[in-house]
C-alpha cells in the first residue's frame, strides 16, 4: 500500500476556516492522485503530446462519470456538494488503495457506502500484550460484541469462556443468554442497557451486513428482556468507566476499564480492566493464580 502525502493546504492562512482548508487539502491530494496514474494504467488511450505528468482532468471525469466542469472545480477547491456515489467513483478511477480511499473521504467530510473490510484476526503482537498485562484482566472485542480473544485472568472472571461455543462467545448473547453473567455483572440492568444502546449506535455503519442482521435477529428470539432495551431506541458510544463483577472464585472486584483501539477505525479493541482499590488488586492476584492452575491441570491431562 501507497502511504499519503503530508498535508500541504495546511501551510496556508491560519484564518482560513476548517472547510476551506479541507477543500484545498482534497484538491492538493485528487491533483497528486491523477499525476502519478498513466492513461495505460487505468484502461484509456494515451491520444496526443501530455505538457504535463499523469492523467488529465476530463479523463479523471470520464472514468467517474462527471462533468469535466465539476471535476475541475473539485481541484479548484470550490464550495461544491460532492455525493459518496461520485467519491466513490473517483476512488476507483484514481486506483485509490484503502489507506488513500480513507484519507479522500476523511477530507470529504463524507461516509464511505463501501468501507475496505477490516482484518478480524488478533496478531501474537496483541496477545503478547495481553499476557504481559496478566494479572490484569484483559478482552479483545469488536463493535459488534464479539469477543475474539482473553488473557488467562478475563477468561475466568464471569464465568469459564472455555466452555462456551465459540459462536456464543458474544458479550451480548451471553448477558442475555448466560445465567452466570446475569449473577457475575454488578448493576446488571444499567450494564445492559449500555450494551445494547452501544450496539445500536454501532449498527448504524452495518445495518446490511448479514452478521449484524443474523445476531440482532437471534438476540430478539432469545431474549424479551433484549427486545424491551432494544424497542427504546437508546444511542450509547463506547467509551472509559467502571464496572464492578461478583466473581465466584474470589468475591467482588471493582475496577477502571480502558479501550484501547487495535485500528484506524473504532471497530476491534483492547479493553483493560485496572483494579479499583487495594481489596480487587489482591482478589485479582487470587483469581490470576487460580486461572493459571486451571491451565496447568489442563495441559497435565
């Protein structure tokens, strides 16, 4: 993948307002896209003598489908409206890799309808943390509830994950679902009504995507205490706070939880659970060293 260019509009006047200079910063990055791209390379004929590297404008317009006017006003930095439909258009024609199509709807201000896939996978680099950061708690999850991935001290903290189906392995199915996590989860009712506003708010960039439907769907039939928080509607974003489980190994543990993000985009992140006070970081070195015994006992069998 290509990298981008450091900004240049930004060296212009400080008392341009922010949408001016987002509009010459994408004119200065759609004119940097176009001159690196040879007519060959995007399927057109290279027809007369070229003053100047790269494509021409009305080329550039061709390939997504717009007026060469309107295209040229676009690289002038004029106020014009700009639809996703034409962005995505020109990402195309422009051969923009996924970092470059992020970068020109960012400066766009607009949603990109066709976001590049994001990698589900949690790299040894990450899992490695995870173990670092033991006795500490630590998940690594999605915005669609999944948990992918626990170190040794979370994977026994609400209940043993290890015996859970992997396609059960969801916060939200198991808040709903799992009689252990209703038990464990301290102020159950506000922790989900949290979850599922969080989830709503995270659905709205993945409302077509079968896996969201086919969970939403599945949440709904489970469970009415889902469909009541559901049928209200409630927006909620991720964000840092506490929470408090009542574990059945070592008693009440209270703790600051941090999300930290594995991307550039708010989707899979690391979550850290950080003792409260003096009582949970000595009830968490417990549940720590009984975690790691269930692991030896295993691996001996």
């Amino acid at each position: 993948m290509s990298t981008v260019a450091a900004p240049l509009a930004l060296v212009h006047s400080t008392s341009a307002k922010p949408e001016e200079i987002r509009r010459r910063e994408l004119a200065a990055f759609l004119r940097s896209r176009r001159e690196r791209l040879s007519p060959e390379q995007v399927g057109l004929p290279a027809l007369g003598r070229r003053r100047t590297p790269g494509l021409r404008r009305e080329e550039v317009a061709q390939l997504a489908a717009v007026g060469v006017t309107w295209y040229t006003w676009l690289e002038q930095a004029r106020d014009i409206q700009v639809s996703t439909q034409v962005l995505d258009a020109i990402a195309r024609g422009l051969l923009l890799d996924p970092n470059e199509r992020a970068h020109l709807f960012t400066l766009a201000d607009a949603t990109d309808p066709a976001p590049p896939a994001m990698c589900p996978t949690v790299t040894p680099a990450v899992r490695a943390i995870m173990e670092q950061l033991e006795p500490m708690p630590v998940v690594v999850t999605n915005s669609r509830c999944d948990i992918m991935a626990v170190n040794r001290t979370y994977r026994h903290l609400i209940t043993d994950l290890d015996a859970v189906a992997p396609e059960d392995r969801n916060f939200l199915w198991l808040a709903f679902t799992h009689p252990e996590w209703k038990k464990v989860l301290v102020d159950y009712e506000g922790a989900t009504a949290s979850m599922v506003a969080k989830f709503r708010g995270a659905m709205a960039d993945h409302v077509a995507e079968p896996a969201w439907k086919s969970l939403l769907k599945r949440l709904r039939l489970a469970s009415p205490e889902f469909e009541a928080q559901w049928e209200r509607h409630e927006v909620g974003m991720v964000g840092h706070g506490e929470k408090r489980f009542r574990n059945p190994h070592v008693g009440l543990l209270h703790f600051e939880f941090t999300n930290l993000w594995l991307g550039p985009r708010q989707s899979t992140r690391l979550v850290t659970y950080s003792p409260a006070d003096d009582e949970t970081r000595e009830r968490i070195e417990r549940l720590h060293a009984y975690a790691v015994s269930k692991e030896q006992a295993a691996v001996g069998q």
